[in-house]
C-alpha cells in the first residue's frame, strides 16, 4: 500500500518527519499510535496542549455544548459561549492580576492576532516601524514574519519584509542590549525611525529557550512608557502557565499595552486567538481587522472551562513545580559533559549543544523517538533539545520521560 500522506500531502509538512507514525488516540502526557504504541508527550503539540491531551473537565464541556445543538460558528456575533468565555477571563484571569483588558477575539490561529497588534499599534502611534529582537519568532503571515527572524521563514516570504528594525535580545554576548536598544531610538544619527512598537517574547521559545532577564522587562516597560511606544508582548507559546505563571511577563511585574495569546488559551487544541489591549487602545473601527473563524464557540466553550481549571487546579504552582524536578534531572544530565549547557523555567526547558556540536539536538530527537519519547528542536542552528510536556503531566510520567532524555543523551554523546 502507498503512503497517502507521501503521495498527496505536500512537501511542506514537518513534524511528521520527526516522528514518522500515524497517531490514533492520546490521553494527557501520551500519545498512542494506531498499532498501541505509546509515547511520552515533551512538546505538547508546539505547546497548544498546556492542559493535556483529552482533559476530562475540558472536553466534558465540550461534550456537553455540542450535544444540545449549541451555534459552532459565528463570526463576532454575541453567543452565549463567548459571553462566558469573556466573564470567565476578565473575572477568573484578568481582574484578579490587575489588569484592566479589552478582549479582541482574532482569527484562527496567533499570527493573526499578531498581525492586528502591530495594526493596532500603527494605527494608534501614526508611526510605521516596529522593533523586535534576534531570536524572535511571531508568526508565518507577512506582518509576523517581518517580526521573526530565522532565515529559513523569511525566506518562504517571497517578497521584501519591511518597517522593522531589530535590536539584541538580552543576554546577547557582548552587547548591554538594554543600552543598544536605547540608542538606536534616542541618536538622531542611528538611521533608526522612531517605532511605533516594541515586540517581545519574555522567553523565546523557538529561539531556544532564552530567559529575558526581569531587570531588562522592567527597563523596556519603562522606557516605552516614557517615550510613547507601545509595548507588545507575544505570549502565544510561553503564556498560559508555561513559564510557571498565567502570563510570562507577571513575574517582572510589568503590564504591556497589548499582549497576544493563542495555542493553549482554548483549553483543548481548538484554534483560538486574542489580542488584549488597553482600553484607550481600542480604536479599530468596525470589522477593520477581522476573519470568518473569529467566532470559534467550541474554542470558547473549551477555554472558559479550561481557565476554571486553571485556577481550581492552581496550575501557574503546579508549572513551578514540575519546572523544579526538569530543572534537576537535566542539571545532572549537563554536569557530566563538558560545554553542555541547559537553561528554561516553568515547564519550558532546553539543552543546548551550541559548543559541542549543534547536530546533536535532532539526533537527540530521533533518538528519543526512537525510545517514545517526543522531544523538539530550537534556536540558532536548531542546537537546543526543547522539553515542553503538557503542566498536567503526571510525575511518573514526567520522571520517565526525563530519563529517557538522559539516556538519549548519553547514547548521543557517546558516554
């Protein structure tokens, strides 16, 4: 028999060139192939799956709305599903933390929220270029991809990526990012214009795994406070517990004026996206940024009851948590070789191989995988083993998969 997916799929696809089975079912941490082969979950679907495979709670919500005929989709509509889902984030979430959001229900996916944030932040400031930082990754559409910076995206363009400036991210060798950033804005003699925006990642995941300091947050925020520039937050993949808090950058103790969430936010997988932003931001006139898919109400029904349980379930303490037993298994891991170096929080982590050779970290995937366990590539020269199992993950099964990693390691090594 021919393989369909070879034959028909297009070239494109990825993922399944890693981990080259048909999927069947999964449960939480596990995935289950069509033979019964089970495998650890450590990527989380690209972490889309913060809350696991198939949570009973979650999809006992889901079940139930679909059921009783509820409307599926409905643009930007009212439906009693959204309504829910607004009270469910502004109450539960929002007001709780502080911070007072309006709550934009984008397309389908976080590149499209992306793309009405740096709308949004040109529209308000009158100014067109943004900045953003090496390392950055925001999305595949136009505007997004303007704003990411590994060569292999950028080049699927196919047209010229404009109105965008791009500065150090902290921690860059060498460089006081915090200083640089400052002087390209202030020095009338930089060739930089003014932007309209700033746009970060607390941590950048597909960058591999780099921590921006608080201390650095903290001096952008203010900054962009004192100068008239908006400061956008792209939480899309760290946000919703995977740094160990609901948003990443809570514990710099900062509030952005727009921050854009997807992936997890609907609670189940379900395409999903929002941009919040701060009130007086809020002048898109009607259906000036839009999409037909923008009224997903599985997606609303899916991340009220998701968010409930995130709170029920106090899972920003159990993301620490668990961050703490990765934290110690890959530190016994990386103190038996030299120049191997590891860095992360929460529950999104990484090792990286950068100084012994960068082609260990897909061989150490393929390796896992070879052994059930699903693990993922990041950063410069995809160097860095990225671990981002589901926050529910049982800890057996955390502690399983961590072993497997020590011995994929290992076997990769050579010791």
């Amino acid at each position: 028999m021919s393989n369909i997916f070879e034959e028909h799929e297009s070239e494109v696809r990825s993922y399944c060139r890693k981990y080259p089975v048909v999927f069947s079912k999964a449960k939480n941490a596990e995935m289950f192939d069509e033979d019964g082969g089970r495998y650890i979950d450590f990527l989380s679907v690209a972490g889309s799956m913060n809350y696991g495979h198939n949570n009973p709670v979650i999809k006992g919500a889901i079940q139930e709305y679909l059921a009783e005929d509820h409307i599926i989709n409905s643009l930007d509509m009212y439906t009693e599903a959204k309504r829910d889902f607004i009270d469910t984030l502004y109450n539960r979430i929002l007001a709780p933390r502080g911070l007072d959001y309006k709550i934009m229900c984008c397309g389908a996916t976080g590149t499209n929220a992306v793309e009405a944030a740096l709308k949004l932040a040109r529209k308000n400031t009158k100014r067109r270029n943004v900045i953003a930082f090496g390392g950055a990754f925001h999305g595949m559409t136009l505007g997004s991809l303007a704003v990411t910076t590994d060569r292999i995206s950028r080049e699927g363009a196919g047209v010229s990526l404009d109105d965008v400036t791009f500065a150090p991210y902290d921690g860059t060798e060498g460089v006081n990012a915090l200083s640089y950033l400052k002087w390209i804005i202030d020095d009338d003699h930089s060739g930089v214009d003014k932007p309209a925006a700033i746009i970060l990642e607390t941590i950048q995941a597909e960058g591999g795994i780099n921590i921006a300091s608080d201390e650095w947050l903290r001096g952008i925020r203010k900054y962009c406070s004192e100068n008239g520039i908006l400061l956008i937050v792209d939480d899309i993949q760290v946000g919703i517990g995977r740094s160990g808090w609901f948003f990443s950058f809570e514990r710099a103790g900062i509030v952005p004026d727009m921050v854009v969430l997807s992936k997890s936010i609907s609670g189940f997988g379900m395409p999903m996206s929002l941009l919040l932003m701060k009130p007086e931001l809020d002048i898109f006139r009607p259906a000036e940024h839009n999409g037909t898919f923008r009224g997903n109400n599985l997606a609303f029904v899916g991340g009220a009851a998701a968010l409930k349980y995130f709170e029920d379930n106090k899972l920003d303490q159990v993301s620490r948590a668990n961050g703490l037993i990765i934290e110690n298994a890959i530190k016994d891991i990386c103190a038996k070789y030299d120049n191997l170096e590891y860095r992360g929080t929460g529950m999104i982590w990484g090792i990286d191989f950068s100084r012994i050779d960068p082609t260990y970290a897909i061989k150490c995937v393929h390796e896992a995988f070879n052994n059930h366990l699903i693990l993922e590539v990041a950063g410069r020269k995809d160097a860095v083993l990225k671990i981002m199992p589901p926050l529910t993950i049982e800890e057996d099964t955390l502690k399983e998969g961590l072993e497997i990693v020590a011995k994929t390691v290992a076997k990769v090594m050579g010791k």
